[in-house]
C-alpha cells in the first residue's frame, strides 16, 4: 500500500550516522573485521561499564544469549523452564534447542508481562529456569520474581533484548537474575546490525560461555577443544558498529521516552485505547510503544489507514502457544495474553523520527478513530 505522505514515520529503524561509519572504517583499516582484534572487547568493557557490572560477554545475537545461559545451567531434556505466554519467539526456542520442556504462563492485562503468581503456581518437581521477558522494554515485576527464585532455588534469566536501559527500583533490567540477555538487532534500542551480550551473577560462568561460543577452542593446546562448542562469536565489524551506538544509546533513551510522554499527553482523553503500564519504581525504555484497543475497534483497519498516511505500525506478538511448535505445550488457556495480540498495536517508536512526527502519529490516529464506520 503506498503512502498518502512523502514521509515516513518509522516504527523500529535504526538510527546510523557519520559515528558509525567513522568507527566501520577503523575496523576496515585495521584488518579487525572477524572476531579476533581490539573492538570486542573494547565494546565488551564499556558496555559493562555502562550497565554497571565487572563483565559482559558478546555473542552472535540475543537467541544465542539465551541458549548459552540455559546450557551453563545444565539445562536438559528432563526438565522444565517457564516462560511468557506472550514474548518474541526467540525467548522459547532456545528452551527446545536444549531439549527442555516450556512452560507457559500468562501475562499481566495491563503491564503484558509475567504474572509472578502464576509463576508460582506453575512450579513443579522439574522446574530448573524461569525466564521473563521484560516486553517492549518494559520491566517486570521483578522484586516478587526474585523472591520465588530465591525461595524455590530456581534460577532466574531475564530476555532484556527489548529493554536495555529499562530499570526497576534505579537498577537496569538483565542485572537482576542470573543471567542478563540483550539483542542489538537492526530493529533494538542500539544494533550492531546483529550480536547480543549476556551478563551474569557468576564471573566463572561468563568466562566459560565465552569459551564455548568460539568452538570451545582451548589455544595454549593449538586447535583443541575438550568440550562441544559453538560458533556464537560476535565480529569486530559488528563491535565496531556498537562502540558508536553506545555514543548515542543515552540520547536514544531519552528521546524514546518523550515519545512515550507524547503519545499518552495526546491521546489520554481518547476512549477505547489504553497503553501498555509501568509497574511502580520502574522506568521502561519504551523500546516500542503499544495499546490494546476496545473490542468494537478493529486494529487491522486502524493500521491500513495509518500506512496511508506514511505511519509504520505492526501487531503484538502472538501467543507462544498459538504458534504451531508450541501448541503441544498449552496446558490451560491464555486468556490476557491472546486479548492484548487480538486487540493490540504498536506505534512508531524509531529514534529517526522526532517529536513532531510523534505528534503526527497521534493526530491521524485520533482522525482514524473519529471517523471509523
């Protein structure tokens, strides 16, 4: 469908300038441009400091985060992890690739994220992970979360790969559980066009995930591995990318949360449309930014209609136990999680668009609305 505008409002694109390409063309002029060299672990270290944490391991993407945090815990085909009923797919897979079990648990109507209490009550004999999603990029109730963890002696592996710079009670989301995993795909708050990070409470872990991602390659022996490895390494040319990303990620955030801050001051008084909700004492990055829509509203035609006008929009995740490889693992039924896809949009939330642009969003939205049969 060809827009009506000769602007385009852009839901998640990346937001790529002179930095980068400065930084590209180091790593291009020093022949760093696979995995061995100085941007990795250049890139490694200040994105640690900047979190806040002694270590931070790269790898090829957020799904290889989670993977590897799931085969550091012995994570195997006798056992369970929970999970969102409603996330990305990429949360669940990584639980298949280890031969484990999901389990699914559904979410909050107003947060869409994981209900501690379900949690919980799903725990069985054979839970060894939970995993939460903070969704969008907003946190998760994490003090309750913690609290089972603790109590059950379950560890804990939060898929932060939509919510770097998120915090609950001042701490960034990935530094609660045992393991922290980030995305910077093209689409992600920063991008190295692929690559992910994990953080964890274990230095000894990390350092043997890092280890493992780079075929469990031991070099004081030459080609030997002791153990099955993976090829899971990030690139300096991807390093590189993110070294200027982590220039701008502060900007990135605040002016994501001003759009946060326009969407909800433009449309607070519109009926039948409700944005997704912070828990207290936490603070999303607003990765993007979703509603869910009265039943009497069809979201379908409300995103036609906003494409006409140049506005990039897309649906909520579907329900993991909807999708076909999942559906031999719905055990009950998914209520929250499949209103908030069934009646959910989410709207422009690319840091190439400004505030102005945000404002525009807010005007057609409110003319589709108005003027719908």
């Amino acid at each position: 469908m060809e827009s009506s505008t000769s602007k385009t409002i852009f839901l998640d694109a990346p937001n790529l300038g002179k930095e980068e390409k400065e930084y590209l063309c180091r790593a291009v002029d020093s022949n760093y441009v696979s995995t061995i060299g100085p941007f990795v672990p250049e890139f490694e270290e200040r994105f640690a400091q900047w979190i806040g944490v002694k270590r931070a391991v790269s790898l090829q993407s957020g799904t290889a985060a989670l993977h590897m945090a799931l085969c550091e815990m012995g994570i195997g085909s006798e056992d369970e992890v929970i999970v969102p009923a409603l996330s990305f797919i990429a949360t669940v897979n990584p639980v298949m690739y280890v031969h484990a079990t999901p389990v699914f648990v559904d979410v909050d109507m107003n947060t869409w994220n994981i209900i501690p209490d379900e949690v919980e009550k799903a725990i069985t004999s054979r839970t060894k992970a939970i995993i939460v999603t903070h969704l969008y990029g907003n946190p998760c109730d994490m003090d309750p979360l913690m609290e089972i963890s603790r109590k059950h002696g379950i560890p804990l592996i939060e898929d932060a790969a939509e919510s770097l710079g998120a915090t609950y009670r001042d701490l960034y989301t990935g530094t609660f559980g045992d393991f922290g995993c980030y995305s910077f795909n093209g689409n992600k708050i920063i991008t190295t066009g692929g690559g992910g990070m994990i953080l964890g409470q274990d230095e000894k872990k990390l350092m043997h995930i890092k280890h493992v991602i780079n075929q469990a390659v031991d070099r004081s022996r030459g080609y030997y591995s002791p153990e099955i490895g993976f090829n899971y390494r990030m690139t300096n040319i991807e390093a590189a990318l993110g070294l200027a990303q982590m220039e701008k990620i502060d900007a990135f955030l605040d002016k994501k949360r001003k759009f946060h801050a326009t969407y909800l001051e433009d449309l607070h008084m519109i009926p039948g449309i409700r944005f997704q909700r912070e828990y207290p004492e936490s603070c999303s990055s607003w990765w993007l930014n979703g509603a869910v829509f009265d039943s009497n509203i069809n979201i379908k035609e409300v995103s036609a209609r906003l494409l006409k006008d140049g506005i990039q929009t897309r649906s909520v995740f579907y329900p993991l136990v909807d999708l076909p490889p999942y559906k031999p693992y719905q055990k009950k039924d998914y209520p929250n999680a499949r209103s908030v896809y069934e009646r959910g949009l989410c709207f422009p939330g690319s840091t190439l668009n400004t505030v102005d642009d945000i404002h525009y969003v807010c005007l057609k939205l409110k003319k589709v609305l108005k003027n719908r049969e």
